[in-house]
C-alpha cells in the first residue's frame, strides 16, 4: 500500500515547481506541465517515489545505521529538526560544516572538545579559572552546540543523506557522492537530480509539502527499527533456548543414576529374608524325612 496519496500531496502543494525560465532541463521526465509560466510536477511519479525512498529508509534503519538529515532553510529546518528527532537520527539544520563528511574526524574532534568542556563543568574545574577564561569557553561551547550539537552521537559516516533542497545544499550533496554515500532528495524542478540516488520530485520550498514527504519516509524509518529491535529480541530469546536445552538433559540424566542407585538400596533388604525363608524350610525337610 502506498505510504501517501495523490490527494494529501496536491492540498500540501507539492505539485508547483519554479518558474519556467529557472528549471533545469534534467528534471523534464517529472514535469507534468506549464501554467501561468510555473511548472507542475507529476504527482504520480512523487508517489512512485516517495514509496520507492521510503522502503530504502526502512531497510538502512533496519540494519542499524544512521541516516543524516540535511536542511538549512529557514522555514523548514524547525520541521526537519523535529522528524529527525522522532527517530533518533542525527540533522544538520544550521551552515552546513564544509568537509563534515570528507573530513570526518576534524569534525569528530570539535564534538570531543564539547564533550570535554562539559566534564569541566561538571567536575568543578570552572571554579579554577578566571571570569574571561570562563565566558571563552562558554562562547565556544554555545558556538560549537549550535553547529554540531546535532550530531553528538555521530560516531561514524552516515549511512545516508536525505537532503531538502539539493540545490541549496550541494556542497553536502558532492561530498556524498566522492565517499559514495547514497543521497535521498525534495528535487524542485530548478535542481539537478543527476546526483542524487533517491529523487523525491516536489515542492521543496513549502513547509506543508516537506512535512508530508518526511512524515512518511520518517514513518518508515520507524517501522524499520521497530522491527530490529523484534528481531533483537528473537534472536536473544533463540541464543537462552540452547543454553537451558544442555541444563534439561544434565537433570534428566542426573535423576536417571539417581533412580538406578535406588533400586539396589530397595533390593538389599529382600536378601537377608530369603536366606531365612531357606533356613526356615531346611529344618521341615529334615523332620519330613
């Protein structure tokens, strides 16, 4: 079943494109038509795709790897910002840092040093220096949470990029593509989707239209480590059942000796009165005789 519908994408909006003069000829295979100098993008191949996209999502959430959300418009990163955070993937909604994946642990280092000036904080360390040395650090602690606080938890390179305007952001979209990270996009019909792995043809200025697509893709998303964390559990389950299996037989076996050693104890007092049954009648055959 389809994830959205004709219907819900044309009241968001999905379906205006850019002026005429502004478009880029590679997206003419989403273009439904022209009116009043605008293009319309098919909203049919939007469906198609957001579907398409979707299951990638699910799929790389399933696995365990983080997909990083890419959005630096005004009116679209507080939306963004709180899809992202729903499924506990990592976002960047303010400057893109140039060479954040292509030099990766630069980037990894400055999240450190944030972490650093928190474990001053909290053992007491601050109390030591100065009043200027203080309001420094806290400057560069404010500064560094606001460009990378998002991404504290990024240990590694993402898995993926979706991305809200490739046009905007193609400095995140080529670094992408050098380290071969599959790249999901709201391609507007200004935009080149030459470079982009999952295109999503619609209106990537609107707030309305963005919210649709990533309610959906973020639902899938979620669906995918709902059913990681199922399978998680299965397999731990699976790995306790051989473990109790070896306990089951070593008791079985253990009230099997226990059941022989009783058998001779119950013996051993039947013994001694069939020896004085014989002795009982040795006497009356002697008599007898």
């Amino acid at each position: 079943m389809s994830r959205t519908n004709f219907e819900t994408l044309l009241e968001a909006g999905c379906h205006f494109g850019h002026l005429k003069r502004k478009w880029n000829p590679a997206m003419a295979p989403y273009i439904f038509m022209e009116r009043n100098g605008i293009h319309i993008i098919d909203l049919n191949k939007t469906v198609a795709k957001i579907d398409s996209a979707a299951e990638a999502l699910k799929q790389i959430a399933k696995s365990g790897k983080k997909i990083l959300f890419v959005a630096t418009k005004k009116q679209i990163k507080e939306i963004v910002a709180a899809k992202a955070t729903s499924v506990g993937m990592p976002y960047v909604i303010e400057r893109w840092p140039g060479g954040m994946l292509t030099n990766f642990p630069t980037i990894r280092k400055a999240v450190k040093k944030m972490a650093n000036i928190d474990k001053l904080t909290a053992d007491g360390t601050f109390s030591n220096l100065s009043k200027r040395e203080i309001l420094q650090i806290s400057r560069q602690r404010a500064k560094l949470e606001k460009n990378l606080g998002s991404i504290a938890d990024l240990t590694r390179l993402p898995a993926a990029l979706f991305i809200v305007d490739v046009y905007k952001e193609n400095i995140a979209v080529r670094e992408a593509n050098r380290l071969g990270i599959p790249v999901f996009g709201i391609v507007d019909t200004n935009s080149d989707p030459s470079n982009i792995d999952f295109v999503i043809p619609a209106n990537d200025d609107a707030a309305k239209s963005v919210e649709i697509i990533l309610d959906a893709c973020c639902s899938a998303i979620n669906e995918g480590i709902e059913e990681r964390k199922v399978e998680k559990a299965d397999a731990e389950a699976a790995a306790q059942q051989p473990d109790e299996a070896p306990k089951m037989r070593h008791r079985s076996q253990k009230a099997r000796v226990e059941s022989k050693e009783e058998v001779p104890a119950n013996d051993a007092p039947e013994q001694p009165a069939a020896k004085e049954a014989e002795a009982a009648n040795e006497p009356a055959a002697e008599s007898a005789e």
